[in-house]
C-alpha cells in the first residue's frame, strides 16, 4: 500500500473486502458479508442515495423538525419542485422519511426522519463538523494543485 498522498487503496479481496479500510483500522474483523455482492450492491446504493445532490440537504432540513413540502421547498435553496418529490419519495423507499397526510381539503402532507434517518442525520452532522473543521487545509490543497495542472 502506497503512502503517498492521493494513492488510492484497492477495493477487492486482498484488503478483506470491496470496501477500503480506513489506515490504521487494520484490526478491526472485516464483516463477511462484505464479500457478498449483492450485499455490497445493495450498500452501494445506500451510499449513492446518501450522497447524491440533494439528500443531506433534505435529511439535514427534516432534522430541525418535520416539514411540509413547501416549507421544505423553501428551506432547501435551488431545488425543484419535481426534484424535491424525487428525493423524498426515494428517502421515504428507504425508510429515512416519512411521509404523513392529514385529512383536509386540499389535503396537508408532513415529512419527518424516521429512527433510521435520525441516526444518518447524526453522522451527517458529523461529517459536515469535519467538512468545516478541514475547510481551510482543503482549500489550500485545491489551490495548490489547480495552480500545478496550470504549469
């Protein structure tokens, strides 16, 4: 395994599964599981949903407090009408939102987290405190690379 910066590490069998092991992780028992592709299919698509364009920012809005779509339309700037319909019904598929009609005319629809998607805000928070507290060294990374790739 190369320790240079930016090397990637290889996801097949040789590292104990399809995932990458973080460095210095290497005493913690890779699941079996891992080696089960449709399992490893089924994660990957998890992690797609997890990181596609608008998902956090939903998860992330939801997590305040349970919305309307309007006001989750409002809170989540730049998103479409259609794209936000998308993104709930795909988050609500997976069991992360819920989505609860109330009986009026016309009728009133809230979204909320569901457990699951409690627990997936929790380790969004957590990524985005370590997303601001890295902010300034990856900048200062992109900027030294971009100012490379010019010469």
């Amino acid at each position: 395994m190369s320790s240079e910066p930016g090397a990637r590490r290889r996801m097949d069998s040789t590292n104990g599964g399809p995932f990458p092991s973080p460095e210095g992780s290497s005493n913690q028992p890779v699941p079996a599981h891992w080696n089960d592709e449709e399992r490893v299919a089924l994660v990957r698509g998890i992690l797609a949903r997890i990181g596609d364009k608008w998902s956090v920012t939903v998860i992330c809005s939801l997590g305040q407090h349970p919305r309307r779509f309007n006001e989750l339309r409002r809170d989540v700037t730049g998103i479409t009408q259609r794209q936000l319909t998308s993104t709930l019904r795909a988050l609500e598929r997976d069991g992360l939102v819920s989505r609860t009609v109330f009986p009026s005319t016309p009728p009133a629809v809230e979204y909320a987290l569901t457990d699951v998607g409690q627990d997936l805000e929790r380790v969004v928070y957590t990524l985005a405190a370590w997303a601001d507290h890295h902010a300034d060294t990856i900048r200062a990374a992109r900027l030294d690379y971009d100012s490379q790739a010019e010469i």
